[in-house]
C-alpha cells in the first residue's frame, strides 16, 4: 500500500582495517598510520621493529611526530650501546619500584604527587626512586647511581 518500510543500512564506517588492507595492496606494508609513519622514518633498517600498541601519530602545524617503542635486535647495537643498557638494567633490576615510578611518570605523564599513592610510599620516597631512575639511564652517571641520590 505505502511501498516498502525496509530501513536502509548506513554505509559502514572505514577502519583502520581498511587502511591496512589498502596499503598492503599497494605494495606497503601494513599496519595502522602511526607504524607506517614510523616505519617510513626507519626505512633503511628492516630488522626493527614496531609495537602498534605503543606508537602514537600527531599532526599539528609544525609537521608530524611519531613516538614508537622500536626492538632492535641485539646484533644491531653497538657496544657502547650494550654496555650502557646492561648497566641501567642491572640498575633496575636491583629494585623494582624504579622501573614501575620511570614507566607511570613517561608513558602516562603522572606527577609524583599521583604516583606515590598509587605505589603506596611517600612523596619523598617516589622522588629520590624517580631521581635513581633518571640517573641509571643518563650514561654519564650509570657508574654512580647511589651518588646521584644521595647529592639531592
């Protein structure tokens, strides 16, 4: 009588399935914008590699910046490199709190103000373990972790 009441379907959104889809066909290689980008920036080094998880892409008027966490095979880095990570794991490994105070205060942005209770020690505590974190990656201070402290 009035014609059909059948509800048309609106068009699928793209995903960034679709984007990857898109590149792989076009000979690139796959993954989302952020992991092309980044790849794009290291496209002499086919041994490293991206976590999709943990890369981020912003534009804004300056350009484009992408932050990724790069694996770089072992055999890729020099031996100043190696010596110089060796020593600041060791430095974290000795205590545990120093890496979880570095990864909340860099990858998420907190303040140690939000960070000691979320660890469930005190302010002062939460800074001298950030102050020790810092020194066991600076290379001009890997040798002498306890005196960086201890100058606060």
């Amino acid at each position: 009588m009035f014609g059909s009441f059948r509800r048309r379907r609106a068009p699928r959104a793209r995903t960034t399935c679709d984007a990857a889809r898109e590149t792989a066909a076009k000979g690139a290689r796959p993954g989302p914008p952020a992991v092309a980008a980044a790849r794009e920036y290291f496209w002499d080094r086919d041994a490293i590699s991206f976590d999709p998880l943990e890369t981020v892409f912003v534009r804004d008027g300056a350009g484009v910046r992408v932050r990724a966490w790069v694996h770089i095979p072992p055999d890729r880095l020099s031996p100043a490199d190696r010596v110089s990570i060796d020593l600041s794991a060791r430095a974290f490994a000795d205590e545990p709190l120093l890496a979880r105070i570095f990864f909340l205060s860099t990858s998420y942005g907190l303040s140690i103000r939000d960070i000691a209770p979320l660890l469930d020690i005190g302010p002062g505590a939460a800074r001298r373990l950030l102050v020790r974190a810092i020194a066991c990656l600076d290379a001009a201070r890997l040798g002498d972790v306890g005196d960086a402290e201890r100058q606060e």
